[in-house]
DNA sequence: TTTTTTGCAAAAGGTTTGCAACACG
DNA sequence: CGTGTTGCAAACCTTTTGCAAAAAA
C-alpha cells in the first residue's frame, strides 16, 4: 500500500504515553506503538504482525482495541477487507478507486459543516468526531 | 439497529432500474432491491437474508456487489463489524457511539473544502467521491 | 442456444474467545 | 501478591470460490 503521509513521524515518549493513557507498560504494547510512530500510516493487524513475528497476532489485535479505546488510535475506513488503525491525529485521505494510493491531508474545516449538522438534528446536541475520506482516481491512473 | 432516515423511501421501477444499469432481471435481484427501497437503511448481508430467507446468503453477497459495481448502491462505513450498503443518494450519517442510533442528514456542502483539497494535493486532479459521517454521543445516551 | 446467475458445499480470511503461564505495579 | 496481559489452540463469523443445475436474453 503506497502512502503519502501529510506530516512528519511524530516523536512520542512511548512509555510516558502509555502510563498516560492508564495502560500497562508492556514489551508488545511499546513495540506496536513504536511501529506506529514510526511509519504514521493506517496499518491493520497482519501489516504490524509482518514487523513484529515475535508477538502473537491475537496480542496485536488485544492491543489495537485496548489502543483504540484509550485513545491513542483510531479506526480508518479505507474501504479494504480488514480494519485499519492510525495515530489519532486529526487528518484525511485521498483513495485512489483505481490503484489504492493514498494521500494524506490535514486542513480540514468543517466546523461550520458540523454546526449547521448539529443545529439540524433533533438527537444530537454535540459531535465527538467525523471520518472524512475522498475517493477518486489519481492522475497516474487517469492517464494509464 | 434503530434508524432515522433523511428523507422517505424512493419510488423505484425494479425492472427498469436494474436493466438501465446493464443488469439481467432475476428474483433475487429484484427481491433485494425491492428490501433497499422498502427500508431506505443501511443494511449488511445478514440483515437481508433475514427478510428474504429463501435466497441463498451466498447469492446476497453477490448481488450487492454486483449492485455496488453499477452503482445502485454504496458501502456505508458505520464502525461496525459487517459491511453496510445502502442505496446511492448522497447523503450521510450522524452515528451514536453510545447506544449505535444513526441519524441520517443529506445538505453536506463541502464543495469548497473538495476543491481545495484538489488543488493541494499534487496526485489528484479530480475527486468522485466522499464519505462523511459523524460520531458523537445522543441526547438520550447523555442524560443517562 | 449461449451466457449469466443461482444454490449448495466447502474453503478462506479476519477476528475473537478460553485458559494456563507469565509479568507488571 | 494480586490483577492485568500474553501466547497458544481452537472457535467464530463474515465473505469468497468452485462447480453443476437453472434461468435469462
């Protein structure tokens, strides 16, 4: 999977980050989210299990919930078969329906979008999150 | 899965739609798009195979794909752990990350954020398609 | 009649669960 | 020491594939 990511690798203090999120400092759980930022790039179960064969993928899939529900990742819809995870900073992508690049983004102004939702429903009163991805085909495949 | 639509079901000639999109007329495609302009509702495999218990699951998961292909419908991503389609009108989701209620809502001008995002990005020129949907939690969860 | 579609059985792929051994705090 | 976490095996669930029979054009 061909990615441009929209920022640089950030620098996390791994076992400060844990503890923060009121999780256990362990080996598996600090080499997965060393592995995460270090490539800052949605990866699934079997992508982190391909870095690290010595930790059972049944771990790799505890950690990915126990890092999701802290907090600390957040699921990507990519339209792939299986469930991608990424740093939960706030930023989109670009899918290319064609070849499956992805383009990383970062402005995203949709406050108003989300107020004028808000204002609109009768069953919500604030808004936590939004996934926001964009499909289309890029200019290497347009032109192949 | 309780669901609040954004407008009412759409009256579809079956035949005519299916033909129009270079479909052969078969009773199970006609059964389950018949079910998707009932319902107007995001809805996985399973959930049709429960109302149309004579047709073969394997059959259903066919067809949507099928469906999905000519563009009758569109994968929803609601965070869930099956996947959802529902007939392709643009329109998006407000998701309870609570109690799972899904609030649909169809004004979603981000045209100007599209364009944007085009114009900043060096690997597309153009952009088909987006999903946008908002997580947040109900009214009714908060006051609980 | 030719080509596509269906149903059944079986397999595949991703993800979860049970449980004993182990490690963190 | 007590509780949370890991690894292994096995189960589970969703989705896909192969193939012969049935149906559409």
């Amino acid at each position: 999977m061909i990615y441009y990511p929209a920022m640089k690798s950030p620098t996390i203090d791994i076992k400060k980050e844990l503890k923060q999120k009121g999780l256990r400092v362990t080996t598996p759980r600090e080499k997965i989210l060393s592995v995460f930022s270090a490539e800052c790039q949605p990866m699934n179960a079997e992508s982190i299990h391909a870095q690290l064969k010595s930790i059972d993928l049944v771990t790799i899939y505890r950690t990915l919930t126990s890092f999701e529900k802290c907090g600390i990742l957040r699921k990507v819809d990519l339209h792939k078969d299986s469930t991608y995870y990424e740093l939960n900073h706030h930023h989109h992508h670009i899918v290319c329906t064609s070849c499956g690049v992805i383009e990383a983004f970062e402005s995203c102004d949709i406050k108003k979008l989300t107020q004028k939702v808000v204002l609109q429903s009768s069953r919500f009163k604030t808004i936590q999150d939004h996934s926001l991805e964009f499909f289309g085909v890029c200019k290497i495949c347009l032109k192949g």
